[in-house]
C-alpha cells in the first residue's frame, strides 16, 4: 500500500482508506458490530492507515467501535470524523460556536481521543463555508489541543473554492469517473494551497461495481432506494446523482472501454491516477469487500488513452445533467 501527504496535515497516509458509512452493515440493516471488528482488522492487515467517519454514522456506533479498535491498536489509523448533521434541522443558523466546540467533545468520548487526528464540517448548508465564526471555533478548537487539523467534506465545487479561503488543511469531495467537475478548478487549487483532497464515493454507491442491472432491487431503507431525488439529503450522495438508467448505460460503455465486468478496483485506480488526491475511501460493509477494493493499489497505471476514453464516456452521458449541478 503506497502512502500520500495529507496536505498541510505533513501525515503521510495510505493512498486507500476506509469510509465507514456502511461499517459493520448494509445501508439500512441493523449494525453489527463483529462485522465492523473485521472490516477493521482486514483494513489494518491490508495496510490502511486512513479511516473516515461521522458522528451520524449508525447513530455514533461507527465512532464507538473505531474508538474501541484503536485503543486495542494503538497508533494503527489516523482518523477523520465528521460533524454538524446531528443538528435537527440542518440549517445554517443552528451551526455556532458553541454546537462545534460541543460536537468535538462528543466525538473525543466515542473515539477515546484526547485529540482529533482530523475534523470536518459533514456538508453544511452553503452559507456556513463563508462563517468567520464558525472557522475561528475550529482555530480555537485547534489551540486547544482538542482536533489537530481541521477541514471540510462539501456538496459542490462553489463550497470547496469559498471554503479554501479560510486556512484548512483537508477538503472532502464526491469525485469518480461519474463526477469529472472538481477537475476543473477544484483539484488546481488544492494542490496550490496545498490542502488535502479525499475523495468519498468513488463507486459512485456501488454502480461503479459493474454489478447492478435494471433489475437490481434495494432495500427500502437503502438511500438507493429513497434518496434518488434528494428527499433526505443532498441526491448527489445516491448514485452521485446519476440518474439510476443512465448511469447503467455508462457503466456498459466503461466496462466495453476496459474489457471487464468487475470495475470496482479500476475506478478506484483512476481516482488515484490524479496525484492531488491524498487519500480515496470506498466503503465496505464486509471484510472481503474491503479486500476487493485494496486490488485497486496493485493495478497499472490507466493509459491516457484510457484516461481520456472515460472523459468522452462522461461527456457523452452525463455531463450535460451533471456537471452544472455539483
């Protein structure tokens, strides 16, 4: 497993890590938490240091069990969590000081921290990325010794620009084949203010796979089901806002593109063909699926023509209703 700087973090980190959003479950089934002890377990064997969660995620049950791994395996993973979505509602005007300086010393209990390797705002209303107050809180968090690096994981490109006027030192962004956007103007200007890009959702909610059909039934507490059109979050999570037809039309030309019905570890692969990305963070709700999308660090390097087939392929499908979008 290669490593990469985390921006102005200087932590070297492996260039795939874990995202935790289904750890330890299908989306929509009930947590198990020795599943989640073994998707952890592979992580670490696979050599990943990089784990990314959220205060939300299975109700603090993903911070809880990260807590307890790494205080059974010290110095093991260097971990990002996420906060602001357990405000009902999530509006901008209940974002304070105060709800940040309490959701830390949440976080810092589930985690067994005294520290936070790494906080982000988890995708606040637009407004919140031109707060002074609410970026001053994290410079006060910071002084305080509670986070040691703090950033913010965004819906659109317009957030991330606004957001890198404040001096954070990661970014979270949606970026896979089916979302080319942040190449425009986003990845340039992390690399030159040397901020830290993770990219979330890079199987673009398993149609990335290869594996789904237009048959394929999802649960109806899987946000692939509900979520298609935004009802309880931003759309651009589902599928990254893909519409579920179209998206499968690409996916037949991308599997044509590169010969195969399994592209998971490819388009992980040409997430990391883009050197301003630190760190990308599949999902896995079993341990063998994390050992699936590991392959992804042992592949060759994409071909620019390959590179620029996958362009075409956006171009063809999806960026008309896409890329104005995001």
């Amino acid at each position: 497993m290669k490593e990469r700087i985390l921006g102005k973090t200087g932590r070297a980190v492996s260039e795939i890590g874990l995202g935790t959003w289904q750890l330890g479950t299908r989306w929509g089934d009930p947590f198990n938490k020795e599943e989640a002890w073994k998707i952890l377990e592979a992580a670490e064997e696979a050599g990943i240091t990089f784990i990314d969660t959220a205060d939300v995620y299975n109700g603090g049950r993903s911070e809880e069990t990260i807590g307890e791994y790494i205080a059974a395996h010290p110095g093991k993973f260097y971990v990002a969590t996420k906060c602001g979505r357990r405000l009902k509602p999530h509006s901008a005007e209940l974002y304070t000081p105060e709800a940040i300086a309490g959701f830390v010393e949440d976080s810092l209990t589930r985690l067994r921290l005294e520290r936070l390797d790494l906080l982000l705002l988890h995708c606040p209303p637009s407004s919140v990325f031109a707060r002074d107050d609410i970026f001053a809180e994290l410079d006060r968090q910071k002084r305080l010794g509670k986070i040691a690096d703090y950033g913010v994981s965004i819906e659109k490109v317009s957030e991330g620009l606004q957001a890198m006027e404040y001096d954070i030192s990661a970014l979270e962004v949606v970026f896979n084949m089916f979302r080319l956007k942040p190449l425009d103007e986003l990845l340039p200007r992390a690399a030159e203010k040397n901020v830290g890009l993770i990219a979330r959702v890079p199987l673009a909610s398993g149609l990335l796979t290869g594996r789904y059909t237009a048959d394929t039934v999802f649960g109806p507490k899987d946000h692939r089901s509900y979520n298609r059109e935004g009802a309880s979050f931003d759309k651009g999570e589902t599928f990254s806002g893909v519409p579920y037809e179209l998206g499968l039309e690409a996916v037949e030309a991308l599997k044509q593109l590169f010969g195969t019905e399994q592209l998971a570890p490819i388009a992980i692969r040409w997430v990391l063909m883009h050197p301003q990305i630190s760190v990308v963070i599949p999902g896995a709700s079993r341990a063998a699926q994390l050992r699936d999308n590991v392959r992804a660090a042992q592949l060759p390097p994409l071909s620019e023509e390959q590179m620029q087939a996958v362009g075409r392929i956006y171009d063809q499908y999806l960026r008309q209703s896409i890329h104005p979008q995001w």
